[in-house]
C-alpha cells in the first residue's frame, strides 16, 4: 500500500466517523495543535509557491520575455518549487523512491499554483 493510499484510508475512517456525529464543531476544532501547525505551515508553502510564480513572471517581462510560453515559465520555476517542497513536512527526511514522479507532482503543483492566480482579476 503506498503512503498516499494508506492516508487516504486514514481519512476515509476519519471521514466517516466525523460524519456520523451530530453537531460537529468544525473540522479545524477536531485537529491537533500539531495538525494545526502544519496546515499554517502549507498555507504559508503555498503562498511562497504563488510568490514564486509572479516572480517568474516578472522576471520574464524583465527580460523583454513577455511572450515566453507558460511551459517556459513552469521550467524555470519548477526546480526552485521542488525545494520548497523538499524542505516541507509533506517530504522532509524521507528518501524519493521516484524521482521522475516527485518531478511531475511538482509541476503538477506548480501549474495548478499559477491557474488559480490566473484566475483572479
């Protein structure tokens, strides 16, 4: 069982049994301290990342670059998004078993980053 199926499981027995309670509080009231911490920690990852994609833009209209493609765009920031996800607890101190997959969830990030703040005026 991979690890993303083995927290999907978690969450599916977490899911069932807070839907089985009448009058739940909320969701962030159910969460640990530690749990808590770390979704501040991947809203403030997220936020970086979302940094990084207008710093690229920029830069590229910096550059006189302006019509650089997106596929430019998501391969020069690919590797420094990679990073931050590398120092996050999403995969600090484990080993990538699949280095090739690791770099096309990263870009998958990256891209959905950069749509959602294409998609706000």
């Amino acid at each position: 069982m991979s690890f993303l199926s083995k927290i999907g499981k978690i969450l599916g027995v977490i899911g069932a049994v807070a839907g089985s309670l009448v009058g739940l509080p909320s969701l962030q009231a159910l969460l640990s301290p530690k749990a808590q911490a770390v979704e501040t920690k991947v809203v403030s990852e997220l936020g970086a990342i979302g940094s990084l994609v207008s710093i690229i833009e920029g830069a590229f209209a910096a550059l006189g670059k302006q019509n650089g493609t997106g596929a430019d765009k998501l391969k020069a920031i690919v590797p420094q998004v990679a990073q931050i996800i590398q120092a996050s607890e999403l995969v600090a101190g484990k080993k990538l078993a699949n280095e090739a997959l690791f770099t096309q969830g990263v870009t998958a990030i990256t891209s959905g980053v950069a749509d959602v703040l294409n998609s706000v005026q």
